[in-house]
C-alpha cells in the first residue's frame, strides 16, 4: 500500500526566485485545475450516494476507514485509466482489518480473497490512498489480492478468475484499455519502494482473462 503523497501541488520560496514568473504561473494554472475539479463540493452539486453501495455487484460491501481515502467525484474530476494490481502481504482478513484502521493510512478499493471472494472498500468516485503517488491514487482504481509475493500457490485460479471479472468490469465501466500500460503492478508506479505483485503473478494469465470477460454480456445492474 502507499500512502497519499507524491508530487507536490505548491511551489516555495527557492522556486518562485528561481524559477520567476513561470513558476508562479504554473502555480496558478495548478490551482485553477483544482478549483475546476472541486466544482461538484458546491451544495447541490454532488451525485446522490447511498452508503455500501457497490460499483462492482458481485462484491461484498466492507468500508475502510475514511482516513484511508478521500472523498472526490470521479470520473467528473479525475479520469479514472488506470488498474493498479496489489499483493498485501498477508490474509483477506489482514487486509480488511488494516484498511478499517485509521492509523493505517492506506486502502485499496477492492480486496480479492483466495477463492475469489471480492470485497468493496472504497467507492471507485473516491481516491484511495494504495499506490503512494498522488497523482496515481487519483487516476487508478486499486485491487488488492491475499497472499505473499513469494508464495505463487497463493495466487489461486479462484483469484485470477475473480479478480479478472472485477477488473474487466472496472475497464468495461470507465473506457480503460486492457493492456500492460493501463493495467499495472504496484511496483511499476513511479516512486513506490513496493515490489507487489511480484514475478509470481501470471500477467500474460490474467490479462488473458480480463479480455476473456469482456467479451461476456456486462452483468445486470
């Protein structure tokens, strides 16, 4: 997991010397492309929400902790093209129970168990705090899956199959290609000292899968 964090939205003091009135412009376009997307805070202005209502239907709704995540009003302000593909280390139950820990920091949006059980955290509207890049966290939506990067028996064909159906859902909904540059492991972002998913994980099996499900009928909403 990683945490919100990344590139920097400010400028300091050194830059503006530095840099001078370009700094101080690129400063200014950055905050209007902030306050664009922040349009939807307004009273009135946001989508009506039902709360533990699923964006994938075939997943159990289990909330992480709103520490771990921040509230936003995607893809209306931030493109959603990217998957990020996660290992966490542990049991389905760690992740559930760190992602509800206000302390953690971190969460994904689903969580794939070894038979292929898939947990709802996060709403994909919201930016997750999983792949510890800012920019990232705003772009992607964040698949968690049990087990250990070094243990390939973990990685189950109950978790390939689950997973796959998840992600060609997540892709079919937001237009995300599915190719190795739009559907990526948490080692590949730019800035992350994690190596998950690891050399373990199939990734010619799973996107084989992934476009598999996408030539079946989307699932009734």
């Amino acid at each position: 997991m990683g945490s919100e964090n990344g590139r920097k939205r400010g400028v300091g003091r050194r830059a503006v010397l530095l840099g001078g009135g370009a700094a101080v412009v690129g400063t200014a376009v950055l905050a209007r492309e902030e306050l664009a997307r922040a349009w939807w805070r307004l009273p009135g202005m946001e989508k009506p929400r039902t709360d533990g209502e699923l964006d994938h239907k075939a997943a159990e709704w289990t909330a992480a902790h709103q520490a771990n995540w921040r509230r936003a009003d995607r893809p209306e302000d931030y493109r959603i093209d990217r998957v990020v593909i996660h290992v966490v280390q542990g049991s389905y139950a760690t992740a559930l129970k760190v992602f509800r820990n206000p302390l953690h920091g971190a969460a994904t949006h689903y969580v794939v168990r070894k038979d292929g059980h898939v947990a709802q955290m996060i709403r994909e509207l919201d930016v997750a705090f999983h792949a510890g890049n800012r920019d990232m966290n705003e772009r992607s939506v964040g698949i968690e899956h049990e087990g250990f990067v070094d243990r390939p028996g973990d990685f189950t064909a109950e978790m390939y199959a689950g997973s796959a159906r998840l992600a060609a859902d997540i892709c079919r909904r937001h237009g995300i290609p599915v190719d190795r540059e739009h559907i990526i492991g948490h080692v590949e972002v730019e800035g992350t000292d994690h190596t998950d998913p690891g050399p373990h994980w199939d990734w010619d099996r799973y996107l084989t899968l992934v476009k598999k499900e996408l030539t079946k009928p989307p699932a009734p909403a």
